[in-house]
C-alpha cells in the first residue's frame, strides 16, 4: 500500500501535565494520560502527510489538535494509519471511540455536526492497553479496509 493510500489516521498522544487548551470556541482541561486523535486527510500525501505535520513541535496552528501537539507537555506515542470505505470516517470513528471513552466536546469536531469530538481519553492503564482498544474499535466499524499501527521510536507499549 503506498503512503497516500492512507485516507485517515488516530494519533496516539500522551500528556505528562495537566494542559489548558483554548483553541478557537473551545476551552479544555485536559488530565495527563493517553488520548486518541481521530483524523482525516483526503488532499496529496494523504494522512501519512498529516501525520508528519502532527508530529512537528514546530507549526503555526491550524487545527485543534495543533494546540495539543506544540505543547511541551504533549508527545506523540503513535498513529494508526487508515484506510477506509467508510462515507465519513471521522463522524463513524468519533462516535465509536465516544460510547467508551470520555471526550472533550466539540474539540476537532466543529465542522462534523454528527461528532461529539475528535478528542477521546482512553481510560486503559498502559499504552498498549489504549491500542489494542482503539484498533478493536477500528475492525467493529465495517468500513475500515485495512489500518496500520505506529509507535514512535523511544515510545514503550508499557
């Protein structure tokens, strides 16, 4: 499968801080822990391109998640990149990842009315806990074709 085949992607992000987050109409607090970010990228480049974006400290921000990603207190675990079928992937993944997890409302979500969020705690203990969770939530959907799990070096499945 080449790198623009990928059409979506989940960032796996961990907070080491409580971070306060004010990115346009929405104000968060967020907990330290593992949270997932659920994207899409259907431009050049595909989501392997905006996957690269997100693991840059170094951007002007342009969407919610941007808040998260500069920060000193966030660092990217991984991805999952995604190929999919499905006619919205982001409202169909955003509403899977919401009936387990906590969100913050709206966060990444103001364009998709039918989304609760684009932001999900996962409340599992290890990080490999959160993966195995967030790719059984991937294989239910049905419209997902194939998705690929990344951790970033130096992360540990701990």
């Amino acid at each position: 499968m080449s790198s623009g085949d990928w059409d979506s992607y989940v960032l796996v992000l961990r907070l080491s801080g409580v971070l306060r987050v004010e990115a346009g109409l929405v104000r968060a607090v967020l907990d330290p822990g593992v949270y997932f970010y659920v994207g899409s990228a259907k431009g050049p480049g595909g989501a392997w391109t905006r996957v690269i974006r997100h693991l840059s400290k170094v951007k002007k921000a342009r969407w919610h998640v941007d808040y998260l990603t500069t920060s000193p207190l966030a660092r990217v675990e991984g991805f999952l990149l995604v190929k999919s079928v499905c006619k919205d992937f982001e409202v169909e993944a955003s509403n899977a990842f919401s009936r387990l997890m906590s969100y913050v409302p709206r966060f990444g979500s103001t364009d998709k009315q039918q989304s609760p969020s684009h932001l999900f705690k996962c409340g599992e203990e290890t990080l490999e806990e959160c993966l195995v969770l967030a790719g059984a939530l991937l294989e239910q959907l049905g419209c997902v074709e194939d998705f690929l799990a990344v951790l970033c070096e130096n992360s540990k499945a701990y």
